[in-house]
C-alpha cells in the first residue's frame, strides 16, 4: 500500500489483476473507512480512473455521518491509466456486441461484456473475499454510460454475481438497443430476478438537451458537435432508460427491487457525481 504522504487518494491499495477471461492485466483500486467493522459489503466501481475517487469519498462521507454502513469499495480499471487508453480498453470490456457507430476507429475492441462479466465474478469476487473481510452475499456493482449498459447486461445474464446494481445514464443505444433483446430473452426464460437495482439519467440527456448545451459551448466548440451529431445523431437516452425499466417492473418478479431515477438539470457528463 502507498504511504498516505505518496497517495493521491489516503488510505488506498493499488493491486494488478490478471484474467483469464479476458487475457488482460487490470488495475485494481482498493479503499474503505476508517474504522469500519468486519463483514462490511463491497461495492465495486467500474470505471475506476474516472469514477473510484467520487465514489470512494462519497461513500466516506456518508458513512461518518451514518446515512450508510461503511463499504469496501473497489475500482477496475487498466494498468495504461491515459482517457484515451482506458476508452479503447472499456469499449473492449463493456459491449455485449459489436456496433459500428460505437467502433469507430477501434473495430477490434468490441463485444467482450461475456468475458468482462467472467472476470468479475469468477476471478474479482474470489480475489476480494480472500483478501478483505467483507461479506459473501452483499456486492454491489456501479456502472456509468457504456458502464450502465455493461451493468445491465451483467444483471440479466449473471443477475446472481451482484446482489446490488448502480446503473447511471446506460447506453442503451448501443447495439443498437441490443440490452431490450436481452432482457426479453430473459424474462421468456425466468420468472423472478432477485436484485436491488438503480437506475438513473440526466434530464438532458435527449436531443433537446444536446441543443440546449451546444447553446452555453464557444462557436468553435459548437461546430465540432454539430458535426459529431450529422454523424451520430443523439437518441433518446431518457426515452430508453425509462422503457427498460417499465419493462423490468411490467414483469413482476417477486424479488426485483427497481427504482428509476431522472436528475434534474443534469447531462450525461455531469450526472456521475449524484448518481453515485
């Protein structure tokens, strides 16, 4: 562990992971509170280089005032630690299929959630119960955008992994809308999910909002994302979420708890903060 004097973050543990599941080495962030007791749960944040610091002190500070228990929270990410390594790597981990629009100038990084999901459930999981005194049954995983969607996925293909799931501003577009596929292939085949699920998006994060933040950008910045969007038009992504999770209550299984949540006011790069 780094001296807290050398630590960006106090009280944390950089650890290197490998996977056979995957065929890669990935990064693993440790840190939790100060004086918390045995047994505590886990929660482990995808997007560690973007989302471990948030999510950590985030959780600090609810746990010293008591809102919540303390939690061990965990972050993957990848040993090359640059934006734009990590992009290529998590469109690598994070993509049940392979999307055109979403392989832009990354063709061959694509379509490895199957695998992503067997590092972390069978190599991760195991990892952090031999090493940390957290308990067995209360793991929760947090996953942001093409994160949220990964995490969808893992909760309709590996719903047991996790017994908790954070899913904020999914890409849902993505496959395209291949996650709707999945959980109806899912409720053909089971009659209950056993999960605690949250699911939130920004308000904005529509056509209209994309008009509406090109409105506050320079004039420079303004024509890059008029251009961005003759090529990748934005979806509905409010739209999208919500369909999912109608369609996840219209089931009824008995043991899904679903909450849905829009952030007022919030785009999809400044949702993360309150969704976590």
């Amino acid at each position: 562990m780094t001296g807290n004097d050398e630590a960006a973050l106090a009280d944390t543990q950089v650890h290197y992971l490998s996977s056979g599941h995957v065929g890669d080495e990935f990064r693993i962030v440790v840190g939790g509170c100060e004086g918390a007791p045995t047994g505590v749960g886990v929660l482990v944040v995808l997007d560690a280089l973007f989302s471990f610091g948030t999510a950590l002190e985030t959780v600090r500070m609810l746990a010293l005032a008591e809102h919540i228990g303390p939690l061990l929270v965990v972050g993957v990410g990848y040993r090359p630690v640059t934006v734009a390594d990590t992009t290529r790597l998590r469109g690598r981990d994070f993509s049940p299929v392979a999307d055109p629009r979403g392989a832009v100038g990354n063709p061959a990084m694509r379509q490895g959630a199957n695998q992503f999901a067997g590092f972390l459930e069978d190599e991760l999981k195991p990892w952090i119960l031999d090493r940390f005194d957290v308990a067995p049954d209360d793991f929760g995983v947090f996953g942001y955008s093409l994160g949220g969607l990964f995490a969808t996925h893992l909760l309709l293909t590996r719903p047991s992994a996790f017994q908790r799931y954070g899913i904020g501003s999914p890409s849902y577009w993505y496959g395209p809308k291949v996650i709707f596929e999945t959980e109806k292939s899912y409720a053909n085949s089971h009659d209950d999910l056993q999960a605690k699920v949250y699911v939130s998006i920004g308000e904005y994060e529509n056509p209209d909002g994309d008009d509406r933040h090109r409105e506050q950008m320079s004039p420079e910045a303004r024509e890059a994302s008029l251009r961005a969007e003759a090529e990748f038009p934005m979806e509905d992504e409010v739209g999208y979420a919500r369909d999912l999770v109608d369609r996840l209550q219209s089931r009824g299984y008995p043991n899904l708890d679903v909450t849905f949540e829009l952030l007022s006011g919030e785009y999809h790069p400044t949702a993360p903060p309150r969704t976590i």
